[in-house]
C-alpha cells in the first residue's frame, strides 16, 4: 500500500547509544517532516525537507539529525540519546502547499523510543 | 506566528449522544485548517480540511466543522458518536503564505461511552 513506511516500530536505547530512524514513502512527495509526540503536548516540528538535498530545522532540532539524498528516504538521527528523548516519532509526508487541493499530510505509524 | 488551541484535553460523551470538539487558532493572514484522528497506536489521519469556499466542511466518519472567521473557531462536531470514534482528535492550521508547515493543537481525547 502506498503510504509512509517507518522503522523500527520500537526501541529501547540506553543514554549515549545512538541511532536512526528510517523513514521512506512512495507517494513522490517533496515534503517530509518529523514530529515528536509527548503526552498532553501535541506534536513538535523537529525537522523538515522541502525536497532532495534541503533539510532546515523545526521547533525542537537538538539533539537530531537529519538528511535527505533521495526524494523518498528522510531519516532522523539521534547521536546521545537522552532521557528527554523519549517520545513516539512520526514522519509524515506531503505535496507543496501550492497544489489546488492540498491534501494535508500523510503519516507514518510511528517510533516508540524509549531511552533509559 | 500561528498557533492553534484545544480547550478540551478529554471530552467524554455517551454513545449516540452528539459531540462537539472545539478549537481556536490564531494567525495574521490567511490560514488552511485541518482535523486529523488518532486511533490508538496509529498515525495521524486527515479528518477533514478547510482550504476555501463553504464554511460547513464535511469529512470521513460523519464529522464536519465549521470555519468561523471573524471568532476564529473551527470547531469539530458530529451528531451521533459511536464506540469506534473513540479517539484522539488534532486541529491544525497552516499559514497559507508560507512552506506548508502545520502547527497541531495539543489534542483532544474523545472518550465515547457505552
């Protein structure tokens, strides 16, 4: 099915270890995004990509990463995880807002992560 | 700089019973308006959306919202809710002006109760 695709589901990651989540989508959007999801906050931009070699930061960048090398793939990096870290990550994805009909975004499952 | 507002972190309803989920934003130009839906241990879902024309906008499951320029409200209702709307509902506004970057409320939790 088509959609956005991310893995791994769930983690578990001591403090210091590091990681990356994987996020790829088939729907030849330009957009990508990743969110962070906490309790009673909502979601939190982390970082963006209006297409292949642009990324730009969000609301709460430190302490991730990311890259963006082809139009389907936007993985998110984290280099010392730390407790504050854990969150349920989503990555969604999109077409430019200049469309006719924008159709919002389209979201992944999530990433569980738990860092202890 | 856009910001949106959900008044109602839970909102618990009886089953058949009408629900309306409410939501305020702020921006100083033209905004496009959404609602996404979290199921448990999902993604978000677009719900409906107000990009421009009619007011009264209609979405999946039943729901529709209402745009209320001069208060500011996008208010989510349905009129007759069912065990399986038991949710997470988000409001969301993008600054149609700028790269298509949504700003979420912070959530409401419909409870439906049987």
């Amino acid at each position: 099915n088509a959609g956005v695709t991310q893995t791994p589901k769930f983690r578990i990651l001591k403090i210091g270890q590091s990681m990356t989540l994987q996020c790829t989508q088939d729907m030849n959007h330009n957009y990508m995004y990743w969110y962070r999801q906490d309790p009673g906050m909502g979601l939190k931009l982390i970082y963006y990509s209006v297409g292949a070699g642009i990324t730009d930061k969000g609301e709460v960048p430190n302490g991730y990463n990311v890259s963006r090398s082809t139009t389907e793939d936007f993985p998110l990096r984290l280099e010392l995880a730390a407790p504050s870290q854990t969150s349920v990550y989503f990555c969604a994805s999109s077409y430019p807002r200049d469309t006719v009909d924008s159709e919002g975004y389209t979201f992944g499952s999530g990433t569980r992560l738990t860092v202890v | 700089a856009q910001s949106v507002t959900q008044l109602d972190s839970q909102v618990p309803v009886f089953e058949e019973a009408p629900v309306e989920l409410r939501c305020n934003y702020s921006s100083s130009v033209s905004v496009y308006l959404f609602w996404y839906v979290q199921y448990p241990n999902q993604g978000l879902q677009l719900l409906l959306k107000y990009l421009s024309g009619s007011t009264l906008v209609k979405g999946i499951n039943g729901f529709e919202a209402e745009f209320n320029k001069s208060q500011t409200s996008f208010h989510l209702r349905k009129p007759s809710v069912h065990i399986s709307d038991t949710a997470e509902y988000f409001c969301a506004v993008i600054d149609s002006g700028g790269y298509q970057k949504v700003t979420f409320g912070t959530g409401t939790k419909l409870q439906v109760i049987p």
